[in-house]
C-alpha cells in the first residue's frame, strides 16, 4: 500500500519535532496505522533552515500554497499558528479535499465552526489533538473515551508559562512582576508574554474543550478571561494559610436549574465559560500540578472525576499529539464521512443552542481580602452585608497588627453565590470609609 503523502506548513519549534518524532518511530508508526506516512513537502519562509532538518526526506518550498495545490499531498499539517494565514491556508486545504491537523488553538477557538462546517461539506477530517495541553490526549478522551457520559465539568491547568510562574510565586514568596521576568529568562515566557498572562491562551483551549463536552458552538467571544497580573504574593501566603493554592484555572460547568441559584428564569440552562485565577483546596491533586506542567480535570457522570496530566507544550510532546492525529486520518480517510467521529463529538444535526452564561450568573465560592481599617465594628459591617445579600461566609482570618498600626488585612472565604449577587457585596463594602484599598476577589472552587 503506498504511503500517505503529508505536506508540512511551518517547521518551527512543532513541526521540527512532527517531522523528528515520525523519523524516528517511523516503523512503529506505520505497523499502528496500517501504512506508512511521509512528510514529503514543507513550506517555511526559511528554507535554508527547513532544509538542515529534513536533509533530502522532503520537498522543501517557500510557498505553501505549493503544498496544498500539489494532487500527491493527503494531509496537510497547520503549524503557522494566528487567526490570518493560516485560516485562509486551512479553508484552501478543506476545499482542495486535504484532510487537515492543526495545533492552532487560537484559529479554532475562534474560527472553528466555520472550519469544521467547511469540512463537514467536503467530507474531509480536521484533527486537532495538539490544540488543547500538548501531548496530553485530552481531546480524544472528551471526545471518544467518556462518550457515555454526560460531562458536567471540566477544569483545567492548561497554560504552562502562567503555572510556572504561579508556582514560583508561591515557592519563593515572589511577586508577579519579578518572577515573570525569570520565567523570559528561562525561555517559559515570550518577550511578549500578553496571550499568555491574560488568560487568552487558556481561554482558547477552554473554548475547545467546552465545545465538545457540552456539544455547543465554539464560542471564544463569550467566554469571560482574567489573567494572573493582578495577582500578589499575599494572596498566594494567605491562600496557602487556608488551606488553598491558586492556579489560573479553564473552567466549563453544565448549568441546568439557575432558579435556586438566583439566576436567571426557572428552568433556564446554560453553559459557563471562564478562565480566571481559582482557590483549589491542597488536597487536589491539581492544586500540586507545579511548573510548566498541565492538567485537565473532567467529571461526567458515569465516570466519576478523572485527571490527564503531562506536558503542554514543547517540540515533541505536541509533536506527540500531531502524529497521533496523522495515524487516525491514515486509518480513516477512506471511511465514510458519517461513520467518522464527528469534530465536536456530537454529530452536525444534533448541536446544542445552549447559551453560553454571562459571568454575572455564574455561581462560585469566593475569597475576598480587605485592607480594613484596626476598629471595633468594622467585621460585624462587612459580615452584616454580606449577609444582606444573602451571602453565606465559610471562615474569616484577621493578620495580626504590629504595634502602631491603624489597619490590617481581612480575608473571607464565602461559599458559593451568584457572581452578580457578590458584585453588589463589594460594591457596597467598598463604599465603607473602613475599606481603605480596593478589595482583591479571586474565586474558588472545591473540584470534588
């Protein structure tokens, strides 16, 4: 049986590895897949470097276009990255009949539904197991693996930079700024470090996974994103105080009933989509994901909780997930388009329309710290609104003041509550003369 034809659009840090990893298990590979695949054409801007890398395996070319008109080329790879280029590239790629792999979370969280639905039209297959934490299959497990269950949450670690430098912070008692500039040092950071520390990056893959758990539209536009650059090293002390380690956190919750929690209509449903710094208890075992590592925590309801842990990125960990999905083309490219699995798990017809919620009616636990001012009365207020609000407070820690202070800090930790019902908390707490800083509020969740 001849080889199946790839062409390799980007042999950077990825595709390096794609082209490394098939080499080399080039033989265990092709007795997985059933016949060989050869990456015969590369298109990168940089020749000459493409070349030093594939030595005479492949055709090298600076236009990949080249690559997608070729009739030899079965599957084209996408590692440009971006939402411009390389979504033109893709959409070329469907409509010449190319099956694709990408790793390009940005495009699909955005872009995904048009791409797929391009796909789906044209009988071809866009795989994208590297999108989402790397080497670690969670795409195939949501997808495949817990397909009798009805997935009630997901949550994960699922950006390296911003967990090594949580993880230093906590570590070292460094702030956020310092420990960032180490994390560009050590090559975890970009120089521009924005996707990442803003929670935009997290939120892509979020978007991905929330997609096919819940059989909804990739929606990124709705999703709420906070970053950790607001975060200081007395919350980190005081969390660890309590019992807590925070991590930035993708979080997708089925909501089926807001009628008790004060949302919305009875009956009303929904889907919530956050990225945002999160309490998780110590106990977990994804509060002691540590470093650059990732970790993706589903619960359905057959399965119960269950953690896929690894690497999140890097040369041959995502290279890893590539050439998984190039062996489940090559065994089933000559399928039926209906007796494959679809995109998003759920077949095209049967999509669900439920909304994505806004973040004023997601539910959650919060810790709140207030610079308050060192006087009697000054809790039986705070607590009095919260109370007022119906609130309910889960344990409260008071610093000490060293002699001579006039104030101290004031941690709370509430269980759960509506987000907008807490908003109008804070705001009527930050009105006290009493607060003299603005209240920090990161939200926490027991994973359990």
């Amino acid at each position: 049986m001849k080889p199946i034809q790839v062409g390799l659009l980007g042999i950077g840090t990825v595709g390096s590895g794609t082209f490394k990893v098939l080499q080399r298990n080039q033989e265990e590979i092709r007795r997985r897949a059933g016949r060989e695949i050869r990456i015969s054409m590369v298109a990168d801007l940089d020749t000459a470097r493409a070349r030093s890398i594939v030595g005479q395996h492949a055709e090298v070319v600076s236009d990949a276009r080249a690559v997608i008109a070729n009739p030899d080329i079965d599957i084209v790879i996408e590692l440009i990255g971006g939402y411009g280029i390389a979504k033109a590239l893709v959409l070329e790629a469907i409509a010449a009949g190319k099956h694709v792999v990408t790793a390009n979370k940005a495009l699909l969280a955005v872009h995904g539904s048009e791409i797929f639905a391009a796909a789906s039209a044209k009988g071809v297959i866009v795989a994208f197991e590297a999108a989402v934490a790397g080497g670690i299959p969670i795409i195939k497990a949501l997808r495949e693996g817990l397909t009798a269950n009805r997935i009630e949450w997901v949550a994960g670690i699922i950006n390296g930079t911003t967990n090594f430098i949580l993880s230093e912070m906590r570590a070292k008692g460094l702030d956020f700024g310092v420990v960032l500039k180490q994390a560009q040092a050590l090559g975890y950071a970009e120089a521009d470090p924005t996707f990442d520390i803003e929670g935009i990056d997290a939120a892509h893959k979020a978007t991905i996974m929330s997609a096919i758990a819940f059989g909804i539209p990739v929606q990124f536009d709705k999703a709420h994103v906070e970053g950790i650059t607001a975060l200081q090293a007395a919350d980190i002390r005081y969390a660890e105080q309590l019992g807590y380690r925070i991590k930035l956190l993708g979080i997708t919750k089925r909501r089926d009933d807001l009628k008790a929690a004060g949302g919305r209509a009875a009956g009303a449903g929904g889907i919530e989509l956050r990225v945002h710094p999160t309490l998780v208890p110590t106990q977990r075992l994804i509060a002691n994901v540590e470093g650059a590592m990732n970790a993706v925590v589903v619960h359905g309801d057959a399965v119960g909780t269950t953690l896929y842990y690894g690497k999140g990125a890097g040369s041959e960990p995502t290279a890893s997930a590539v050439v998984a999905d190039l062996v489940d083309i090559t065994r089933l490219h000559t399928a039926d388009p209906d007796h494959r699995v679809p995109h998003l798990a759920f077949q095209p017809g049967s999509m669900a329309d439920t909304p994505i919620l806004p973040i004023a009616d997601v539910v959650t636990a919060f810790y709140l710290r207030l610079v308050v001012a060192d006087k009697a009365g000054v809790l039986a207020r705070i607590t009095g609104i919260l109370a007022e609000n119906d609130i309910s407070i889960d344990a409260v820690l008071q610093r000490e003041s060293a002699e001579g202070e006039n104030q101290t800090d004031l941690i709370i930790l509430t269980h759960d509550t509506v987000e907008g019902r807490m908003n109008t908390a804070l705001a009527q707490m930050q009105a006290l003369p009493t607060v003299l800083a603005p209240i920090v509020r990161i939200r926490k969740e027991e994973l359990s």
